[in-house]
C-alpha cells in the first residue's frame, strides 16, 4: 500500500507530536517530517515531497494562512489541511482562498481529522462541519446584495448541474454515468466552468457551489 506522505506543522511540540502519532498509527499515513514554523514548512515540503500538508494557523514569524500561500505557489500539487483552534469565518475564507483544501478544527475528533488527510490527498475538499454554517451565512449575505450574479448568470443549466455534483463530492466518472455523458465531456464542462467563474482550484469551485446553495452543506 502506498501511504500519504505528511508533514505536520505546528509550533507547540507536544501538541505537533501527539497529532504525528495519531497519524502514525495509521497504516495509510506515513509521517515523513515535523515543522514548527511556516519557513521551516516551506523549506521541508521543498527537501521532503510531502503530498499533504498539516498546517496550523498561529505560529511565530510567517503564518500558516501566509506560508500555505506561499506553499501552494511554490508546489501546487501539494494539498493542505488547516488544523487550528480558530472558528472564525476570516480565517476559513483565507483559508480557501489561500489555497487550502481543508478546514479542521482542533477539537475535532480523530476521525474528522484522518478524513481530511484523505480527503485532500484525494485532490477533494474537506470543511469541519461547523465551519459550513460559516459559508451558508456569506452565501446568503452574497445573494441578497447580488454579488456574483453576471458569473453565475454566464453558466449553462449543464454546466450548474455539473456544478452541484462536483460539490456533492462526485467524482468525474460518477458525474457522466449520473448525466448519461463521458467522462471527457465532464471535465470539459469543469474546465468551462472554472474559466467562466474565474476560479482556479477544485477547493474555491465546491466553495462557489456551497455559497451558491447548489449542495447541502
């Protein structure tokens, strides 16, 4: 079995070592490195190839929304998972924008945080679930000032179905065989959709849907 290949960075040591052995004891998960700032996360992604990155928010020089940024512009393929302590919808928004493709708290149960890590490296998106009310409520308040309406407005009835599904959680080859289609036809849909709203991450498109009220959340 090839296992995730994961760098945890926290700058508490022993909170940073207690979620590296919750991950170790995973047979899926191998731990290839431990950072304790967000330089230090830059620098090891570079000399370690991790595929997912544990990123904490709060740490002492660059910040972890700042150095996921920065991560994702050096080493797109990269997947980060958000772990901290702050419910706040600032910095979940930052969070996605930056490039994040999930959002957990630090209270959340092991299980929450194992399906984060799996979910992202699965290139998918993984939101906490209290932190989906967050999106529901600047959803609302988008649509009732109408922001976004001529990007919404430019998409298809396929293409807002296709939409909703990708949102949903369904893969590629599930959306055709859903829609009666190819798969090829799919992402091109997807790859039409993404220029129309000009997004440039499968994290900000379910992001979009969510905000849209294409899925539940």
């Amino acid at each position: 079995m090839k296992k995730i290949r994961t760098l945890v960075v926290d700058d508490h040591t022993l909170i940073r070592q207690g979620i590296v052995g919750l991950l170790e004891s995973q047979p899926d998960i191998d731990v290839v490195g431990q950072a304790g700032t967000g330089q230090e996360a830059l620098e090891a992604t570079r000399s370690l190839a991790p595929e997912v990155v544990l990123m904490d928010v709060a740490m002492p020089g660059i910040s972890g929304l700042d150095a996921t940024r920065e991560l994702k512009s050096r080493f797109p393929g990269v997947q980060v998972v958000i772990l901290t302590i702050h419910d706040r919808e600032d910095y979940l928004f930052q969070a996605l924008r930056a490039g994040a493709s999930a959002y957990v708290l630090k209270g959340a149960d092991i299980a929450d945080l194992l399906a984060a890590v799996r979910s992202a490296h699965r290139g998918e998106v993984y939101l906490f679930p209290t932190v989906t009310k967050k999106l529901v409520a600047d959803y609302l308040r988008r649509a009732r000032s109408g922001e976004d309406r001529a990007a919404w407005d430019g998409l298809s009835d396929r293409q807002r179905e296709i939409l909703g599904l990708i949102a949903q959680g369904k893969t590629t080859p599930e959306i055709a065989a859903a829609l009666f289609l190819s798969p090829h036809t799919v992402q091109s849909h997807r790859d039409h959709i993404m220029t129309k709203l000009g997004l440039h991450s499968k994290a900000a498109l379910i992001r979009y849907a969510i905000e849209r009220g294409l899925t539940e959340p």
